[in-house]
C-alpha cells in the first residue's frame, strides 16, 4: 500500500521498492542505458546484459509495450511510437529482477 501512496506523491521519479516488487532497483555498476530522458531511442550496456534473460519496457499500469529475449551487449531499442511519460525497464537474469526508470519525452 505504501507503494501506490509513494506513486501518487511523485509519478515522475517513482521506482518500485525492491522489497515490494521482489527486485533489485538498477544500480549505474549493475546496468546502466542513456540517454534518459529520451525522444525515442535507447542504449543499453553494463554487465547485467550479459546474464539476461528478458528486456522489457512497462507503462505505469503494467502492460508491456516492448520485449526482446535476444538481447546483445550495447543493446539499441527505439520507443519513439510510444506515448511520452515514464516507464519502467525491467530486466530478468536468474530468476531475478531488475527495474530501472525511463522517461520519454516529447519530440
């Protein structure tokens, strides 16, 4: 519950805490992807990648607008067709999850 109060409070900077997701929030060591905010395309790199299973990018209501299990170190995705706003990235490695905050802004 705290979480929802949290994201009402600041929509914009929220990241979910990982003891309520069940995940690690992205560190700059662990996977880091630029630019941020973007008008569409992104890269990712850091050593996280190597160990992935699954890329995906959610909107604030849970649906995934983007997924790719091929993923390759330096790793370029183009969400330029997507409504601007905030985003979550989250990664799977290990049985694990990884969540990282995107924003796109408008062209």
């Amino acid at each position: 519950m705290l979480e929802c109060f949290r994201f009402m409070n600041d929509p914009v900077n929220f990241i979910p805490d990982s003891s309520y997701v069940g995940g690690k929030v992205l560190s700059s060591r662990s996977l880091s992807f630029y630019p941020n905010p973007t008008i569409g395309k992104i890269v990712f790199d850091g050593t996280l990648l190597r160990n992935a299973e699954k890329l995906q990018v959610l909107d604030l209501s849970g649906k995934i607008i983007f997924e790719t299990v091929e993923l390759q170190e330096n790793q370029e995705i183009d969400l330029s067709g997507q409504t601007p706003g905030t985003y979550i990235i989250r990664i799977q490695a290990k049985s694990e999850n990884y969540y990282g905050r995107l924003v796109l802004a408008e062209k």
